[in-house]
C-alpha cells in the first residue's frame, strides 16, 4: 500500500493507540493537518506550542500512556524546547512532532528553519531526523518504542515537508529492535537476596521513594513491601502519592522544604533503600552529609543516575515495579509482635520527630496560602489531580495535599518550569474527564501560559485554578528576604491583572476571596461549577514555605516557621 | 581523586549526528576530550570512535555509562591497561636545512619511521608507534625546528585471547 509520508505517520499512531495529540500547525506541518483531519484522533489546538507540550506531558502523567505532541518547524519547534526539557529531567513519554523545510532547504538557512535535532539533542531521550519517507514508519515506531521503555523520556522526530507528502510502501504492525538498547527490567537476585540481609540486620531502616515508583506502576508493590516490613516511607517531589499520605508510615516529602520527620529520619537512618530516585541536589542539600549514617541500596532502571551523586552499598539496575515484586517474595517478614518489638525504638524516635509538627501554621485575619491548599485537600477529599506550578505554589501543594494515590500529583520537579501547571492540567483533564483537575498557582506563574485559557473554553474543559495570589515572585522573594537582607529585586508584580476579570474575558467563571472565611465558600462554588474556573485567592503576601534547607547545607539544618 | 588517562573505543552507528551526541555528552557534562578517532568499521553501517579522557574512578564510571545510555552506542570497553594494542600516527613536517638533513634522516632510521614527502628546506615524517615513542621522537625533532603537526589521536584494539 502506498501512502504519504503524513499518512503513514497517523497509521502508526494509530497503530500506538495515539487518541489525542497536542498541537499548534504551521506551513511544514500542513500536509500531516490535512490528513489528520480523515482520523478519529482527537486534536486539541493549544495557543502557544511550549503549552503544547506541557499538555502532551500532563496527559502522560495522568493516563500513563505516551503524550503526542504536533508543531511546525522553526518557531514552533523551538517554543517546545522547554517543555521537552521538563518532561526529560521528569523522565516522562512524550513523542514530539516537528515540521521542517523540505530536505532540499535543509542547510540554507531556509524561512523557518531551525536545527531542532541539534537543539533538543541533549534534552531529548533520543531525537531522529526523517530524511527519506520509507524510513519514516520504522523510525515513528522506535520513536514511541524509546518513548515509553527503560527510563522514559521525550523523544523528537522531525519530518521535512518533502517527507510528508511523498508516498512510499506501508506495512503495518513492523517489530521494533534496536540492538544497541536493551534496559534491564529484572533485577539481578542475588544483589536483592543482599537487600534483604541488610534489612534483616538494620535497626533504622527508611524507604527513600521517587517518580520512578509512579512511572513503573509500582506503588501497591511499595505500599506492601513497607507495611509488612513495618519500614517508613519518603518521598521526593516526584514520588508524591507513590505511597498512601495518609498511612502512618508516611514521613512526608524530603529535602529543602521536606518535613522536619523525613529529614531527620534519613539523616540518621542505618539503612536507606532508594527506589526509582536520582538523589537530586534539592533532596540531599548537602552530599557528604546526606543519610552519612546509612548504608544506601540504590533501585534505579537508568544505571547513570546510580552513584552519580551519592555512594552506594548496593547497586539495583531495574524495574522499581518487578524489583519490588521481586523483593516481596524474598522477604520473610517476622511476625507482627516481633516485628513491632524490633522496631520500637526507631519507630518511637520517628514519632518524636513526627510530633515536631513542622507544617503548622498561624491563622490571621489574611488568607494563609496553606490554610487554601489544605480546604481544596478537604473540600476534594484528596481525590483530586493536582498539578502545579512552580515555587511556592508547588511547594505548598506538595506540602499539605496529602495524595494517596499515584499519578494524582503533577508537577514540573526536575527542570522546575514555570509555565507547566495549567497547559498539564488541561493535558490531565483530557486524560481523566471523570476527575477533578487544579493546578495550584502563583500568581506569577500562572501569567507565564495563561494564553491556554482559551484552550480550556475552547475544549470546554473544567480545569479548576487555585491562584495563591501574594503580588510577588514568591520563592525568589522568600530567597531574597532569608538571604538577601530583603532587598526584593524585581520579585514585585503587584500590578493585576485583575484575573477575575481576565476569567470573564476569555468567557471563564472567575471568583475571588480576600478573607479567610471566603475561602470555603469560594472553593465550594469553584469546585461545583461546570466550566473552566479562575479563583484568585488574594493570600498574605510575605509567607514563607518551611521547613527550608539553605541550599548546600545538610538536610538536617532546617529553617523553622 | 586522582585522574587516570582512560582509552574508551565503542562501536557505534554509522549514522549523520552521532558524533555529535558523543561529544556533546562530554562538553554539557564537564568532562574533557583528550583525543578522538572516528572511522567506519568493516560493517559500513557501524563506526568506531576510539577515544581519550582524563578522569577519577567516579568520572570515568559516569562517563562509561553515559556513553553507554546512548541510543546510537553498540558497544563499549575501556581498553586502559595491558590487554590492548595501542597505536598513533603523527604527520610531521619539519625543517630540513642540508647541514641538518642527515641528522634528521638518522633518527627517522632510528624509529623506523618514513620521510614521505621532500623537498629543498624540509621533510614531511610519517611515524607511527604507542604515544611516548611519538613523544620521544617529537622531542629530538624540535631542535631542528619542527613546522607543521598532525597527530591521530590514539587508536586501540582488544587483544584476542589465544
């Protein structure tokens, strides 16, 4: 069967299962447009291309499944660079479609040309440029092949307009072998039969949890693997909802604004399992400090993120979820008495920290952008998809919505991207119509990708926007107030827009609450409400998040509230 | 740490941008370049880049599994140590004014290396030989003056088990 190049492209996502794609369309894309418009995929037009991708990301997150991203050369291409980034630090499976000028342009500095496969090349998993139309099947296939296995990530292929709409043969359902890439799922049994000795042996032992444990689909695996072994539980950004929030072995988010529990109880743990984490600057503070009592098993499916930043006892490359597995038919948990007698007296020391409550904050007659994020936990019963965006925000959301369940909490964790929230809540809200879908904002942050609203209406999406509005660059200014003797420099928007009023233009509800007995109300009626929401929460303006570890320092030295 | 000179060759495939994600990996992460050949194999669809770094024991495993995360890389070995054959070129041209002609023909026997391009004031030398060989014959060319240099970079193989 001979087809075009765009429609051999669609085949495959047909092929992939593909249902929706994110997109912007442009003069090198208009041939793949045109034939997309025969399928039964669904486009959502974005207004901005980086929105694109931050969408494709956001429905990666919530469904599991690879996101689909269409943009045109040039221009469209470079505004996907930052969202590629993010889904790349997050190891998330995006595969990303440029356009470009026709093979015989290449080079010539063209209208619209830009190297994307030179650009994206070191933030992309894998990139490919498509050069002849009968490669372009195979090459589409690998493509969501790289995409979705070993350790996930964004991969770019960028097909010429001349590649597009010329025809060569097609044959559906082509295997995929690469021989140069094989990630290794199973973990080696005999460093595991160690594992398990080390946990025999240990008296102090916590499971270190990352998005590793989300991305493989191992959180019941790790929820019975740390109850029977009666071992507490943290998590890093990424690892939110891995493991239940509300279980009572639950430490709460390590790191820079991690709880006072899980930071105390890493760094003078005698055993840390690392699970699907990368031991990120923001989780250690300060390396030779970091868990220096412990002896470190490390899980991990990529092998560069082991050892990279912390020594390790033990090295695990694989799958979290078969690890995991793997590891609850090794174990022979003790019997319950005996078990909780063993370990009693770590457990009363982590009770200690934990009665430290770190998290508590005051009540004034300003809304405290904690108290917002707390109701919304309430008021959604902790069933909510939260996405956010990134700073204090983020922090807070991470910080008092206590998720359950996996693939709930949605966040820019690695590249730390401003921006992401709402294009990825939109993506979600796709993902999972039956759900509830907030992103958590700053108002400065929020304005960075505000453009979507017109997407939201357009999509008659209900995403929910929980602005915490405090008129400044939150976390900068927090930086600058702690470190910088509060010269605040160029952290000060205390200019509008009046988002109300911007809700109501782009035809959205817009609510706002200025007092703290206006915030159940305003929730509520936001909550409830069909359509797309705006609700402004006007919040005091020079909160801190806390706990926070200078950056550098030992995890131990946390600034109180 | 101390750093160690590290000879990594790896196959990989013959294809527009691959070179360019092997370099690009030691530049955006820091580590340094010492040498580096690249060359089709036997199999045109495969290249083989043999290349030279300085790097700690912690450095060089990064570096290793970095390379080795690449989509495009088949295969990798560190042939530091005793178990390979290593071998570089160098092109030198050098002056050759006629009082010192004879000197410099001398050592060229001496290495057993070839004059293979001559003319009234100079020679152009092809030696080949392990790295300090080039060095020590470099060193006894410089006072004569030594023009013009190209060298290889080192190039490595495996030695095959009798």
């Amino acid at each position: 069967m001979e087809l075009t190049g765009a429609q051999i492209l669609i085949k495959v996502f047909e092929e992939e299962k593909v249902d929706t794609i994110f997109g912007f369309p442009g003069g090198m894309v208009i041939d793949i447009y045109d034939k997309l418009e025969d399928t039964s995929i669904k486009h959502i037009l974005v207004r901005h291309e980086q929105g694109a991708v931050h969408a494709a990301d956001g429905y990666a997150r919530a469904s599991g499944k690879v996101g689909v991203c269409l943009v045109t050369s040039g221009p469209g291409a470079t505004n996907t660079v930052t969202g590629i980034a993010s889904a790349h630090m997050d190891s998330i499976p995006l595969v990303v479609i440029t356009g470009q000028v026709p093979t015989h342009l290449i080079g010539n500095d063209a209208f619209q040309e830009v190297d994307i496969v030179g650009i994206t090349r070191s933030c992309t998993k894998h990139n490919f440029l498509v050069k002849d139309v009968k490669d372009l099947a195979k090459v589409v296939k690998e493509a969501f092949y790289l995409a979705r296995t070993g350790r996930p990530g964004p991969v770019l292929i960028d097909i010429p307009k001349n590649v597009s709409n010329t025809k060569a043969p097609y044959e559906a359902g082509q295997q995929v072998s690469i021989k140069s890439y094989n990630p290794t799922y199973k973990p080696n049994m005999k460093q595991l039969r160690k594992v398990v000795n080390l946990i025999d042996s240990a008296e102090r032992p916590v499971i270190f949890a990352g998005g590793g444990i989300i991305l493989s689909g191992a959180a019941k695996a790790l929820t019975t693997f740390a109850r029977t072994m009666q071992i507490p539980v943290t998590g890093s950004l990424m690892g939110l909802g891995g493991f239940p929030g509300s279980d009572p072995l639950w430490l709460g988010m390590i790191g820079m604004h991690g709880t006072y529990r899980a930071n105390m109880s890493t760094s003078f743990c005698d055993l840390l399992i690392g699970i699907g984490v990368r031991f990120d600057d923001r989780v250690t503070g300060k390396t030779d400090a970091f868990a220096s009592q412990a002896k470190i098993v490390h899980v991990d499916i990529d092998p560069t993120s082991i050892r990279k930043n912390v020594p390790v006892t033990i090295p695990i490359v694989g799958d979290c979820r078969s690890t995991l597995e793997s590891l609850n038919t090794l174990i022979k948990p003790l019997d319950k008495t005996t078990l909780a007698d063993k370990r009693k007296p770590w457990m009363d020391q982590v009770q200690k920290w934990k009665e430290q409550n770190t998290l508590a904050y005051k009540q004034t007659d300003t809304i405290k952008p904690q108290y917002v994020v707390e109701t919304l936990y309430e008021l959604t019963r902790g069933e909510a998809i939260i996405t956010t965006e990134v700073g204090q925000n983020q922090m807070w959301a991470a910080q008092y919505y206590h998720f359950d369940k996996p693939n709930h909490f949605i966040t820019s964790g690695g590249l730390g991207c401003m921006g992401f929230g709402f294009p990825a809540a939109i993506g979600a809200q796709i993902a999972r119509p039956d759900k509830t879908v907030v992103d958590v904002a700053g108002d400065g942050s929020i304005q960075m990708n505000i453009q979507e609203m017109a997407t939201a209406l357009q999509y008659q999406l209900p995403v929910k926007i929980v602005i915490l509005n405090n008129g400044y660059l939150g976390m900068v200014r927090q930086w600058q107030e702690l470190f910088y003797d509060k010269r605040y420099a160029s952290t000060c928007m205390n200019c509008g827009p009046d988002f109300v009023k911007l809700a109501e233009a782009y035809g959205a509800l817009g609510l706002r609450a200025t007092k703290p007995e206006e915030v159940i109300p305003v929730l509520e009626k936001g909550l409830s409400s069909p359509g797309t929401v705006i609700m402004d929460f006007v919040v005091a303006k020079e909160e801190c998040v806390y706990p926070m570890v200078p950056a550098g320092a030992p995890i131990t030295e946390m600034l109180l509230a | 740490m101390n750093e160690e000179k590290h000879i990594l060759t790896m196959l990989v495939d013959n294809e527009p941008g691959v070179l360019s994600r092997v370099v690009g990996l030691f530049s955006a992460r820091g580590y340094n370049i010492e040498s580096l050949v690249v060359a089709p194999t036997i199999d045109p669809l495969v290249s083989r880049i043999t290349l030279v770094t300085n790097a700690n024991l912690p450095e060089i495993e990064q570096i290793e599994k970095q390379l080795r995360k690449l989509i495009n890389v088949i295969k990798l070995r560190d042939l530091s140590g005793k178990n390979a054959v290593k071998r570089e070129m160098a092109l030198i041209c050098v002056k050759a004014k006629p009082e010192n002609r004879a000197e410099v023909l001398r050592i060229v026997s001496i290495f057993r290396c070839k004059v293979v391009d001559t003319g009234l004031e100079h020679y152009i030398i092809e030696v080949s030989g392990n790295e300090d060989k080039i060095n020590a014959f470099i060193n006894l060319l410089k006072p004569m003056g030594i023009k013009k240099i190209a060298r290889t970079g080192a190039l490595a193989l495996f030695r095959e088990p009798n």
